[in-house]
C-alpha cells in the first residue's frame, strides 16, 4: 500500500502573532514554526496502518526550503521518504493553488497511491480547504474530519462525528481522508529516528518540474485587508444584594450589551 501524507509548516500556536501592515502579512521575525498539529495525526495515522497492513509512507509538502523541517520530523517519526514541493510564494490563504500544485504532483510524479491523508485543516490558515479540494481535481472519493479509520481490502472504512452521533462512511480505495483530533495520539520521534532523518536526502521538485506555470495559478482570491481581532475589553463587576445584582444585570444586558 502507498500512503501519502500531506504536512504543512504553520506558526506554533504558542506563538505572539504580527502583522507587516506595509505588505499585508504575517510578520515572520522571530517567529517559531511548527508541523501542523492535524498534519500529525495523519502522519501516525499512516505509520499505523503501515504497520499492520504494510506499504511505504511517504510525505510531500509544498511551501519553501523551510518545510523541510517539518518533513524531517515526519521522517524522524517512521515515513520512508519525503518530497519538498518548492513553492516560494508568500501565504495569501490561497488553498486552490495549493490543491493544484498537489493534485499536478499526483498526476505526474506519484501515480501509483492508495490513500492520501491530510490534516483537517492547517491551523495557520484555518481554511480546511485543500483536501476536499484534491479530491474533486484528482475525481477521488474523501472523507474529513475522520475520527477512526479502518481499511478493509480494497475499501476504507472511516468515521466521522456529526452533531449527536457518528458517521459511517464506506469508500473504495484510492481514497483522501482529512485527520481530525481524537483519530489517535501521535508519536515522538525517537533518537534513531532523528539520526537516521538526518542522514535522508529530500528531493526538491519544482513547479516547473510538474509542467505548472504561474498562469494556470493565478489566485482568484484578494486578500483586502490583515488584521488582529479586537482586544478584549474588560468585563463588568456587578457588587450588590441578589435581587438588586439581578435587576441591574437584566437593565445591562438590554442597554448596553443589547443581547436581549
């Protein structure tokens, strides 16, 4: 079985957020950057199904030389090789080139796959955007926010929460499925797995190199305007007897919160 999994370098969540007002974008000075959290559990995902079903996993992402941080990472967990897709385009939460570059990449270079695993969504962007979005370029049956997956011969078998219960989704493989927290708790990396990520070359293809062109990924998206939300103001202290804390936070919430 040939598993793909697609990772993403994102800021750490941890991290204090800036903006370059000047060019309309995320400050990356000092800033520190990690695998996408959902990117991880599409990764031990693959190493688990590698394990009992076996196959090769490996792990394609698409961004600057920076991303190969990150595919370190993935090697240094159990994935076999790694594919930096070099794209030195700047963010613009343009998820569509990025489905395109992939889905070109799957047409051209890795044709023979058995499932392509993503995060849900990168939590830079938030967009949730690019899996679905392969899956309909590449004519693939997807499944996302997968809780559990299980693959049975030649079909997966995924599950899916949805308000007030579970979804049971049958497909037939090749298959895209989107990683949700709760489908499983990734791994460390291991001291030998570090060493031996180390020592692994990662092949760089570029977008030449998939026939593409800056023509046919002309975004269709206009990014206004960047900014942080609001600060939060203080809240509001209501100091007095029951009845009378009662009665002033009823005239509150009708005049100045205006909720109801």
């Amino acid at each position: 079985m040939n598993i793909f999994v697609f990772v993403k370098r994102v800021p750490d969540t941890e991290s204090k957020i800036r903006i370059n007002h000047e060019t309309n974008s995320i400050d990356e000075e000092g800033l520190k950057f990690v695998l996408n959290p959902y990117d991880e559990y599409a990764m031990e995902e693959a190493l688990r199904i590698r394990e009992s079903k076996g196959g090769k996993i490996t792990v394609l992402s698409v961004g600057t030389e920076e991303s190969t941080v990150v595919l370190k990472k993935c090697l240094a967990m159990g994935g076999d090789e790694a594919v930096l897709i070099k794209d030195d385009t700047p963010e613009r939460y343009n998820g569509l080139r990025t489905a395109k570059i992939i889905a070109q990449a799957m047409k051209t270079k890795f044709t023979d796959y058995s499932l392509l695993l993503f995060g849900k969504q990168a939590v830079g962007a938030d967009n949730a955007q690019v899996s679905v979005m392969v899956a309909a370029l590449l004519g693939l049956p997807q499944v996302n926010v997968v809780t559990k997956l299980e693959i049975e011969g030649n079909m997966a078998v995924a599950y899916r929460e949805i308000e007030g219960a579970s979804e049971k989704v049958n497909a037939p493989l090749p298959v895209v499925i989107s990683a949700q927290k709760g489908l499983n708790e990734p791994r460390y990396e291991t001291l030998k797995g570090i060493m031996m990520a180390k020592r692994k070359e990662i092949p760089v293809l570029t977008l030449q190199d998939l026939g593409l062109d800056e023509s046919s990924l002309v975004s269709q998206l206009e990014l206004v305007k960047l900014e942080s939300p609001p600060a939060r103001q203080a809240g509001t202290v209501i100091e007095d007897e029951p009845e009378t804390a009662a009665k002033r936070m009823v005239e509150f919430l009708h005049s100045e919160a205006k909720v109801v």
